[in-house]
C-alpha cells in the first residue's frame, strides 16, 4: 500500500482535471499516520489495501472540487448553517434508524453518500431525486454486501437515505470511522488525542456547498461526534443534540461485533483480542466526553439544546417519539412529515435483513467491570434506560 503522499496528491489531481488546491494543508497529518498505519499495521487483504487506497484518493478529489467550488462561488461562504441538528448518541443505539426516519420529513436536509462523495456540482432541490449522480448511486450495486452480507443485518445505509458525518469528517482524515472500517491502532490513538476543529470547519464549508441549491433544515448524525463534541460546537455555536440512549454494557458488545464484522471484510487476521480491548474503552471515551461537552453546554446557558431520547421508545413507537422530539426542539411536526415518516416505518422494519446476535460472554468481557467504567452515565441517564 502507498504511504507516498505526494504521488497520492498528484493522483487525485490528475482525476480533478488538474486542480491542486486542497485547502487547508492540516488534513495531511491525518492523511500521513492513516496510510502508515493501514500499511504496517492494519493487516489489509488486497480488497483491503485497494478499498483504503480508494477511500482515501475519493476524499481528495472531493476535496479539490469543493475548494475550487468555494474559489469560484464566494459567497457560499459566507451562508450561514443555521441551528443544525445532531444526534450524537452512542453507536448501536438507534440514531440510524432515527436519522432515516427523519429525512423523510420535507422541510428537513440530510446528507446522503452520492452528494458527500461527489459534492460538485452543488445539488438542486427541484432535481435531487433525479440527479444523474444520485440515479447512479440508486443503480450501483451494494458491494460491500455482496462481500459482507453479515455486515447489512447489522447496519445498512441504502442510497436514498443519510450517511453519517463521519464519512465528511474523513475527507479531512479526522474521523474515527476510519479506524472502524480498518483496524488502525496507531491512527486510532491520532483520531483520539487530534483537535479535530479543522475537520469541522471543513465539514462546515461542504454544508454551505451542499445547501447553497438545496436548502432545508440540517439533521446529521454520527457517532464520532463525541470524540471532539467541543469542536463541533466551536464551528456551529447554535447546533442542537439529540441524544440516544440504550444501556451502553450492552451496546460495548454491540461495537465489537460489528467493528469485527466491517473490519473483517478488509482483513483476513484475527483481531478480535485487539477489538476486546479497544473498544469498551473507546464507548467508555464517548460517554464521558459526553457527560463533559454537555456540562459545558448547560454552564453556557444551553441546557434546551439538548433531547434526550429512549433507544425503546424509539423502537416501540417512533412516531410518538419523534413528535416528542419535535416539540422539545420547536420544529413544526406537520402533516407531510408525520405521513411519510409513516409510511417509512412501515415499509422499514427493524431485523428485515436479519438479526444480529451478540453477547459479552463471546467477547470475555464482564458485566460487572464495564458497568463500573460506565457508572457516572448509567447515574445520570436511568431514567431512559432499559
């Protein structure tokens, strides 16, 4: 696998017509230690190592076309992203299923893969649906399915619905779903430890970009989030967080499972050992991140910035949630988007692609120690857990 970035850039170049300009240079940093580590320690298969190569030479040519965008169309910058909406629970706790359920509302504006991977040009509200690059995605096949069936009981994003932030995060090689796909220690503890407000600013000038033609209410979502909460709110002072919650001991094992089931498509090593080690300590990282970002929210006078929602709420009665949800944000639960969200949670059940079965016995990790690393979560959240 190549870790020449220099030969990288000039790659992606090339397939951006001879564009050159980046942006902000601090994306090489992260650039560097992934490709070092998915090349000396991730273990790669050969689908591996072009799968890694590839994501990472996509996210440079969407790089160039944006800040050439921004060059050419300045006044996309100086629009305003105005009162975004995150969910930013813990991962396996529903904030998939709720972030699905959400774009079907009109008035709201989700991020789907076609647009995050091909930014430019800007989409239309009135073509969105009919899109060349959209059709295209809506037609592709599900490769990594057919590679991994496992892996679409356990999570699936189809073309017409969101895709996390992470994956805009990591056009900036700042985001912890790089180190979920692959198993990259060395990035991992780089993602960890980064100040990750250049990704966000980054993340920012592809939604100015992305609603320049088509406008609506943002609701993202992603995990990673709580790796750097804090930046997230720097670069989006007026941001709203919905928060999923869902015993995390049972959400640990979980994580695992599925960072073993994705990773295991690019790797034909063990590295459950690895995973039983990282990963409690990684959902422990969130959560207390967590707890401290909204902290400082509330010391800010933000407390109302924040819902907080079941993960079996959710599963029994989203619509009720959400129109709960809806209500403490002080967004219009209209008509249209009651119907549709109907209308999809009919059509999307829960398990339609099969059950994903897990435990912490099969990972060796006890109940007991995790329940203690989580104590100061499962104190303040009781209440929606089950």
């Amino acid at each position: 696998m190549t870790t020449n970035i220099d030969a990288l850039l000039a790659q992606a170049s090339q397939l951006a017509n001879g564009l050159t300009d980046f942006g902000d240079p601090s994306f090489r940093e992260g650039l560097e230690v992934f490709l070092d580590s998915a090349s000396t320690e991730g273990q790669l298969t050969d689908i591996g190592t072009a799968a890694a190569e590839g994501m990472a030479l996509g996210n440079l040519v969407n790089r160039l076309n944006v800040v050439e965008w921004h060059r050419t169309h300045p006044e996309v910058a100086s629009s305003a992203v105005t009162s975004p909406i995150f969910l930013i629970g813990l991962p396996r706790t529903g904030t998939t299923a709720l972030s699905h359920l959400l774009s079907t509302d009109p008035r709201n504006r989700s991020l789907l893969g076609w647009e995050i991977n091909e930014s430019v040009p800007p989409p239309r509200t009135e073509t969105y649906r009919t899109d060349p690059r959209f059709v295209a995605a809506m037609e592709a096949p599900d490769m990594l399915s057919m590679i991994n069936p496992e892996f679409k009981a356990i999570h699936h994003d189809p073309p017409d619905m969101p895709l996390e932030c992470a994956t805009v995060l990591g056009q900036h090689f700042s985001s912890l779903h790089l180190s979920t796909t692959f198993n990259l220690p060395s990035y991992m503890e780089w993602v960890r430890a980064n100040d990750h407000t250049n990704a966000y600013e980054w993340h920012k000038s592809v939604l100015q970009l992305l609603q320049s033609e088509c406008p609506g209410q943002w609701q993202l979502k992603s995990p990673v989030h709580l790796i750097d909460p804090f930046a997230l709110a720097a670069v989006y002072p007026d941001a709203r967080f919905v928060l999923t919650h869902r015993d995390p001991v049972n959400v640990i094992a979980s994580a695992c499972n599925l960072v073993r089931v994705l990773a295991g498509t690019f790797t034909g090593a063990d590295w459950n050992p690895y995973i039983r080690e990282t990963w409690p300590e990684i959902i422990g990282t969130l959560l207390d991140n967590q707890n401290a970002f909204r902290d400082s929210q509330i010391a800010a006078g933000r407390a109302d910035a924040f819902v907080d929602i079941a993960y079996s709420d959710l599963v029994s009665d989203p619509l009720r949630t959400v129109a709960a949800m809806y209500e403490q944000l002080g967004e219009p639960f209209t008509p249209q988007a009651e119907s549709a969200m109907r209308a999809h949670s009919a059509e999307h059940k829960k398990d339609r692609f099969g059950s994903h079965s897990y435990s912490l016995e099969e990972w060796g990790l006890n109940r007991e120690e995790l329940t203690e690393r989580v104590q100061p979560y499962l104190t303040r959240y009781a209440d929606y857990l089950e």
